[in-house]
C-alpha cells in the first residue's frame, strides 16, 4: 500500500508558493482598478457648476390669484430657469404646475448678484388654511425650492 503513494509526487513547495504570488498579485490587480474606478467616479466634477441662487421672498394675493417670488442670484453667472414652476402643499403633496413669467423681461433669467421678480399665476387659486412651497427648475436640471408661505 504504501508504495503507491510514494509514486504520486506534488508539486514543489518553490513552485507552489510562485502560484500563490501569482494569483495574489492578480488579485491585487483587480481590486486596485476596480477602487479607483469607484473613487474616480465618485470625484468626477461635472462641467455644470450647482447655482447659488435663492427665493428670498414669496407672497400669495389671492384677489388675483397670483405668487410672486423674488429670486436672488449670488453667483458670477447668470441663472436661467425652466418656464413651469410647480406648486406643493408644506407637506410635499403636488398642487399644481403653473408658467413662471419675470415681471420686467421676457427671459427667465436672474443676472449674477442680481435679484428678478417672477410671478406665477394660479388658475383655480390655493386654499386658504393651507401652507404651500414653489418648486423651480433651472434650465441645467437643478432645483430651487421657495420658503413656505401661508394663504390665509
């Protein structure tokens, strides 16, 4: 019995730990492409800057149904906005969506370090109890959420 084993021979322990570097150095491979792929990824800049840009005042008149938002710009470029502005109640639930209209121009934009009136009509009106919040959406996707206001 004991001769049949001694035929079978293993591999070397020299060549064995050669395959156990192998395997590791390649794991090792793997592992450093995949982090820095991740990480890379998660430090990648965007050639859209995010706006600083801010409602600094809203008010609701409901004789004529309309809110009127100031919109203040505290960056070095200009801010253009999406032409619909959306209305929530305090609590996130939609109400409405609605044109967005600059009170003295024809553009939705808001010059750096400048503030521009809009106004946004409300067909059917708000309820009054309620608070509400208006939602913006400049034209590179980003968006600016209004103070709440109160209709009373």
């Amino acid at each position: 019995m004991q001769t049949r084993f001694r035929k079978r021979k293993a591999i070397s322990p020299i060549i064995a730990t050669l395959i156990l570097i192998v395997i590791t150095v390649i794991a090792g491979i793997l592992l450093y492409s995949f982090v820095s792929g991740y990480i890379s990824s998660l430090t990648s800049t965007s050639s859209t800057t995010v706006p600083n840009v801010k409602v600094t005042y809203v008010s609701y008149s409901s004789s004529t149904h309309t809110i009127t938002l100031y919109v203040q710009n505290f960056g070095t470029s200009p801010v253009t906005f999406a032409s619909n502005a959306y209305v929530y109640f305090s609590n996130g639930t939609y109400v409405t969506t609605s044109t967005l209209k600059p009170a003295s121009s024809s553009s939705p934009t808001v010059p750096p370090n400048s503030v521009v009136e809009f106004t946004i009509s409300v067909s059917s009106g708000l309820k009054t109890g309620y608070s509400y919040y208006v939602e913006l959406t400049t034209s590179t996707g980003y968006t600016i959420n209004s103070p709440t206001f109160y209709v009373s």
